[in-house]
C-alpha cells in the first residue's frame, strides 16, 4: 500500500473529499531535487473515474508507449466497482501491446524497488485483423479475436473516405446508389454485386470494394462497434497492418469515435432519466476511455482527416457523456491544435524539437509563469521522466513513470536480445 499521502491529478476537490483516491491510476513519484542528488517523493496518482483528455509527449524512445502501458495497467488494477464502469479501447498502432497479458520478470528487480511485482494485465483482449489471425496463432500469442467491421455501420462519408473519392465525382455517387439499395446487415459482395453497369464509374467503384474485400476488414456478421467497448476491459485493436493505408487506420477510429459517441450520448440521456425519475440506474453502456499511440496519424494539424472531426468533437464535448481521450505523439507540432488546447492533463517525456517545444507554447496557464514548453526544455534525460501539468488541480510536477508490470511491447530491436518473453 502506499504510505506517504499521494498528489492527485485530475481529480475535483469534492470528488477528492468524497470518494479519496478511488479509482485513481498509480502514475508514478514526484521527483525531488536535480541531478546526482534527485530523489523520489510522493506517489502521484491519475483519475481515471472521469473523462479527460489526456495528451502524452516525447521524443522517440523517451516512454510514450511505456506510460500508456501504465495507465492500462491501472485500469486493469481498478475494483471491480469502478472498472466495470468504464471500457478502454486501445489504437494499437504500432501491435505491440499484446504483450501485456504476460508479467514483466526482466524487471523484478526494479520493480520491487517501488514495492511492485511482475503482474500480467488480466482484463485485456486482443483484437487482430483477419489477415495476420494465422500467424498469432501459428506463434501461440495470445489473441482473443479477429478485428472485423460491420459495413453498414459505416456512414456515406466514411465510405467516400475509405474508397478515396467524393460525392461529386461519377465513382462517389454510384457508390451512394448502392448504398441506399442495401438493407442492413450487407456484406462487401453484395455492395460489389450491386453495382450496375459497365461504365468506367462502375468499374472503377468495383475495383475498389474488391481491393476492400482483400482486406477481410468488413463482414456482414462483425460485431457492432458498441461490443468492442466492454465494461471492465481493455480492448486492444492492433491496426498495425494497416499502416500501408492511413485511410483505413482512420476509418477505424473514425467509425469507433462516432458510433461510442452515439451510444454513450443516449446512455447518458437514460441515466439522466432515471436520476430523475429516482429509478436505479443502469449502467449498460460504460464511460469509454480511448487511447491513441501515435494521434498525430488520427488528428493531424494539417490536411485532410476523417477522424479528427470527432476526436474535436470527444474532447471538447465528452465530458458530458462521458469519453476520455488519451493521446500520444512523439511530434505535438503535428497534432490538431484543438486537441492541445482541449487537454486537461499533460505528460510530457523529453522533447528537444524547436516546433515541437513551440507548439506547446500554446500552453501557458497562469500558475505555471515560465510555460510548459520551458519545464520541458530543462528536464534531464532519464527515460520514464516527464514533466506533468494538471489543469484540474493546476499542478506541474516532475514525475519518474513507475516501472511496467507487465511486459512492454515497444522495446527497441536490438541485435543483442535473444528473446522477447
Ligand atoms: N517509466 C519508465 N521506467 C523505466 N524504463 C522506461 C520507462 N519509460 C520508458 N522506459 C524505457 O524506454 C524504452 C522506450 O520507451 P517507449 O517504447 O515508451 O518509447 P516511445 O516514446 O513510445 O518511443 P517511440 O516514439 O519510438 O514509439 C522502453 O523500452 C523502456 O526500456
Ligand atoms: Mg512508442
């Protein structure tokens, strides 16, 4: 148990007085002093029973994906009570975090150190596309199912999105006549044998939906998107492989954002009632964190995107509904500014980019008078260190990330490592 009294983040004061620490995450300890003679202090701990967005920063091997890998282990570590209550939804871009459901033994020392012990997550399924399915099995990893998308659930925009091209064009307005055609549940053959003609337009909108197909992304029998955001559970989607095709990472997150919007805006609608009604709540739909590495490819600050629209739309109106958004990126000048400007919590690894440093310019709350940017400048280099800013309790801290439970995923390749497990 942890002795000293520990420092919330992004915990109100009258949620603090009533519930203590209760479905907070254990982050890591405030460090004290500089250099040879820095010393760790009190436990700093991360709510997790709201929604925040949460913005994780730092160059290339710095600890980005580590951190995130913290706050999922706290999820996993939350009681019952609480963490039935929320579903995390994890963008696994890089499809590393199913390592997760192994305990990380390569650090125990280390890990006693903090009074900690290797702990595998238990409340994580790993979700993989179709096309690499063989090859987790072939290898026994462990993966709980294969990553598939109902078609229908896709909207006219999306689908415009996916197939690369727009309503104005001949290929765009075939595809919406095939569309309206169409009775859910469809699969992407009959949307192929629905296309008449032999037009360029249709042939051209043909071979895209069989270059669709080829993806085994989309089946008319996929779960619907609601049943990737289960109470109590981290689920792991790896859109590693789609990495060839950043429409289609989009289109991911894109459809997941807009249909958990939908669902959890009409939970709250039902919870509210209830609350009036003095009925007992039900909590079918949980309050869905999602979790994005690399959010710079989802909500980027330029060109076109068809996820940052909603990612916006998460961050500025969630909280109401209840989604949380935590993102990482090692280039905070490439990510959509409304999103830096919609954070409430910051952790920021070392970062040593002149854009970089200067996108977080934008970040100047009165009670820190030198600005974020310059905490950040000064850090030192130990990874794990990051500089942390809470809007909630309008605290900046310096704070060593505690060491992972279970193993990480994103170590570097190294000629030197003979195993991963
Ligand atoms: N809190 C920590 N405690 C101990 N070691 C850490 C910590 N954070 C990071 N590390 C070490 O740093 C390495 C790199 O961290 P990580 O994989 O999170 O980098 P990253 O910022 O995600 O990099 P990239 O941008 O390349 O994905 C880890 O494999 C781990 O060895
Ligand atoms: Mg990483």
């Amino acid at each position: 148990m942890l002795q000293e009294t520990p420092i919330p983040l992004g915990r109100r004061e009258k949620i603090l007085r009533r519930f203590g620490y209760k479905g907070m995450a254990y982050l890591g300890r405030v460090v004290l002093g500089k250099g040879e003679a820095a010393a760790l202090g009190r436990p700093v701990l991360l709510d997790l029973s709201e929604s925040h967005v949460v913005l994780v920063f730092g160059k290339r091997g710095y600890g980005k994906s580590y951190t995130l890998g913290v706050i999922l282990e706290e999820f996993d570590r939350l009681p019952f009570s609480v963490r039935s209550r929320l579903a995390v939804v994890n963008i696994d871009t890089a499809g590393v975090f199913w390592t997760m459901k192994f305990p990380n033994e390569e650090d125990e020392e280390l890990l006693a150190s903090w009074n900690l012990k290797p702990r595998a997550v238990e409340n994580i399924e790993v979700y993989v596309p179709k096309k690499v399915m063989s090859y987790y099995l072939s290898h026994d990893l462990p993966v709980d199912g294969a990553f598939v998308l109902n078609p229908a659930e896709l909207s006219v925009d999306e689908w415009l999105w996916l197939l690369g091209t727009d309503i104005d064009s001949e290929v765009g307005v075939k595809l919406v006549e095939v569309l309206e055609k169409l009775d859910p549940p469809f699969g992407i053959e009959e949307m192929i044998e629905g296309v008449e003609g032999s037009d360029v337009a249709s042939r051209s909108l043909r071979a895209r939906l069989k270059v669709v197909k080829s993806w085994e992304l989309f089946e008319e029998d996929a779960p619907s998107i609601k049943d990737y955001a289960k109470g109590g559970k981290i689920t792991n989607i790896d859109v590693s492989t789609f990495r060839g095709s950043s429409r289609l990472q989009e289109v991911v997150v894109a459809l997941l954002g807009r249909k958990l919007f939908e669902e959890r805006m009409l939970a709250k609608k039902g919870e509210d009632i209830a609350l009036v009604e003095h009925k007992p709540t039900s909590f079918e739909m949980p309050i869905v964190w999602m979790v994005i590495d690399e959010a710079h490819l989802f909500a980027p600050k330029r060109g076109e995107s068809l996820s940052r629209d909603i990612l916006r739309i998460w961050a500025k109106v969630g909280r109401q509904p209840g989604l949380a958004l935590i993102l990482a990126t090692q280039q905070p000048s490439d990510l959509d500014d409304a999103l830096i400007t919609q954070a409430d919590v910051f952790i920021s690894h070392r970062l040593t980019s002149y854009l970089d440093l200067k996108a977080l310019e934008k970040i100047k709350p009165s009670y820190v008078p030198t600005g974020l940017s310059e905490e950040i400048s000064k850090m030192g280099h130990r990874k794990g260190l990051a500089i942390v800013l809470d809007d909630v309790t309008e605290r900046l801290l310096l704070v060593q990330i505690r060491p992972r439970m279970s193993l990480h995923g994103g170590s570097s390749a190294s000629a030197l490592r003979t195993s991963l497990l």
